[in-house]
C-alpha cells in the first residue's frame, strides 16, 4: 500500500498566499486620507469668500466679516450688494439701513443711482468719507485726516454712543460733526436725520473691531433696523463722464487762496505805480550826434540782414522830408504824398508809388537796398528844383 501523503496546515497555506487587501494596505490608507482631507477642505471653504477691503464676505484683517456676522447673529438680514447693479436689484424701504463703504470709488453717476435708490431708506450710512466725498454729503470742509490716540470718548447726547470709547489707528473727522469730537472735528456727522458719515472706518475690520469699544459702536451704527444693506461700490460701474478733473483733486481753499492773492497783486502794482509818480525827463549825460545814431542803425540793419525795415525806414523819411517840402502836413497820408510828388514832378504815380507808397518792392541785396536810397535821393532833388 501506499502511504498517503501528509496533510498541509490550513493557516500555513493563508500566510504563504497574502490576500489583495493586505498587500494594498498602505495605498488604501493614503487615499482614504487625500479623501477625509478633500472633504474637509471642501466643507471649510462652502460660503462666499473676498478680498475686497471692507467686504462683508472678507476674513482677512482688512475685511469685515466678523461684524457682518455678528449682526446676523443678532437678527439683522445682512444683505451685500456689490455694485450698483446689485445694488438697485435689492429692495430698499424705510425698515432698511444702507451702510456704503469705500466711498472713494463712488462716481457722479452712481453716486445719483445710490442717492435715487435710497431715498426710501430709513438711513443712509457713509463709512470713511474722506476729503470731497464728504462735501458731496454735505459735510462741506470734512474729511481731514486724524488720529484718535489711545481712544476718544463719545461726548454726545447720541444714546447710541453714549459711554462708549472709539480707538483706531487714523479716522476721517467732520468740523461740524456730533459724536467723538476733537480739536479738527467729530468722528460722527448727521448733515441729515437720514443720512450719517461715520469716519473711523477701521472700526469695522476685524483686525481693528476688538479694541476699546469699537465692536459696540459698530453693532449700533449698523444694527438699528431689522434689514442692513451692505453696498461696496465698484469701480467697473464707473462710466466716462465720471472722470476726475484736477479741480476736484485741488483742496477747497486753493479758489479763494488765488482770488486773495490777485487781490494782493493789484493793490501791490498800485501801490508801486503811485509811490514812482509820473516819468520824468532828464538830459543825457553826453551829446550823441544824429549821424552817430544814424550810423549805428544802418550797422544794426546790415548786420541782422533786416532789409525791409531799412527799406520802410528809408521811404518812411522820405515821405515826411516830401510832405513838408510840398506844404502837405506832417500827417498826410502817403497816397496823397504820391500823387502829389507825380504832379510836380511829371512822372507817373505807379513809378513814384513804387519809390514811396507802404506796397514799395522789399530791396532782395544790399546793392539793391542802396540803389533805393539813391533813386529816393534823386526824387527828392527833383522835387526840390520844381
């Protein structure tokens, strides 16, 4: 008989065969967490995300994400409206604020959209108006920049303010503002019982909202009604007509700086016109001889090649030597000068007109230039025979 042949364990037979997924262990776990880190990225990134400063929407230290939030932890529908399109697509009532930041990217024509849309608001809140967009609030000489220092108190009969301490690193002040005020002006300013300018716009990052009692200030600038329409205009809304000029760049006091200063001109030139008097004549210290100025010009001609003024010269003289010889008139016109030389003298008044009239030819060489003197000469001897 044959012997039968021995039997192999079964638990040797399953570890010397490995099964699939123990030998993709390590890959399988290396996925499973590239998926468990996805998801999570994926479920920390859902909501809108900015970088706009002063956004709603924006977590960085310039955004305001952290009172936006708050407000809506509060029971306040925070709406942002990016743009004015976006703007005008939201309904406005009396039970809704409108809070504008990044006033500076406001344009004349949005600048009418935003006011046409808002005035059913039940308050329009401008946050950082600075130099000129204030005026166009209506906060006329507003918008100097200051600094609060280690906090500035509320100091006004506002009960929305009323104990509170604003601290931010620079702010935007109003001369004729209510609340936080300072030797150049109050961080808060109501030209109207609709309308509010609020300066200190750090206030309302959150880098900056933590500090004294900005938080506080912020949550009751902005929280009084139900409805908070945030509005960050943009500069693609802008249209050409919205252009700055160099006027509104120049401060308000350069208009009147000039006027004061023609103003100061004038009375200068007067004032030195009155102190010389009237021109007074005295006598030269030497005698200088006509021939000698009569010379001089005649070099000053030749040299700068003026031909035609010594040309005009010339007949200009000998008219007026003409005019007196005749008994015309130191002030007869030179056609009447003409004619009357042709009369005299026989010739015709086109060949005496090109010798003296004001349309005489402009002589083109100096040779040329002295054969008019001697041809006016010679009519001048002509007329002194007859």
């Amino acid at each position: 008989m044959t012997a039968p042949a021995p039997a192999t364990p079964s638990g040797a037979a399953a570890g010397a065969v490995p099964g699939p997924l123990k030998r993709h262990r390590s890959t399988l776990a290396i996925l499973i967490g590239l998926l468990v880190a996805v998801a999570v990225a994926v479920w920390l990134g859902t909501g809108t995300r900015t970088v706009t400063p002063m956004d709603p929407d924006n977590p960085g230290p310039d955004g305001a994400r952290a009172v936006a939030q708050v407000l809506g932890d509060q029971g306040v529908d925070v709406l942002a409206a990016r743009g004015a399109d976006e703007l005008e697509a939201l309904d406005v009532d009396e039970q809704t604020t409108v809070v504008v930041v990044l006033p500076e990217y406001l344009g004349t024509s949005t600048l009418e959209r935003l006011r046409a849309h808002t005035a059913d608001a039940h308050r329009l809140v401008v946050v950082g108006a600075g130099p000129g967009i204030s005026d166009t609030f209506g906060a006329a000489g507003g918008g100097a920049e200051a600094t609060l220092g280690a906090g500035r108190d509320a100091e006004c009969a506002d009960p929305r303010f009323e104990g509170l301490t604003l601290e931010v690193d620079r702010s935007f002040v109003y001369p004729r503002g209510t609340c936080f005020p300072g030797k150049a002006g109050a961080v808060v300013a109501e030209p109207d019982e609709r309308l509010t300018l609020f300066g200190a716009d750090q206030a309302l990052t959150n880098d900056q909202v933590l500090r004294a009692d900005n938080a506080a200030v912020a949550l009751r600038l902005l929280g009084q009604d139900d409805r908070l329409v945030w509005y960050v205009p943009s500069i693609d809304d802008l249209v050409g007509g919205d252009g700055v000029s160099l006027a509104s760049l120049l401060p308000r006091w350069v208009e009147p700086g000039l006027a004061l200063g023609l103003v100061a001109l004038v009375a200068l030139v007067v004032w030195r016109a009155r102190r010389l008097g009237p021109l007074a004549t005295e006598p030269l210290p030497v005698v200088v001889r006509a021939v000698e100025t009569t010379r001089s010009l005649g070099r000053l001609y030749r040299r700068s090649g003026d031909r035609a003024h010594a040309a005009s010269s010339l007949r200009r003289a000998a008219r007026a030597r003409l005019a007196e010889r005749l008994r015309l008139g130191a002030g007869a016109p030179p056609d009447a000068v003409v004619r009357e030389v042709a009369r005299r003298t026989g010739r015709s008044q086109d060949e005496v007109a090109a010798l003296l009239g004001l349309t005489g030819g402009v002589p083109s060489s100096d040779r040329d230039l002295i054969t008019l003197a001697n041809e006016l000469a010679k009519l001048d001897r002509e007329v002194r025979r007859t």
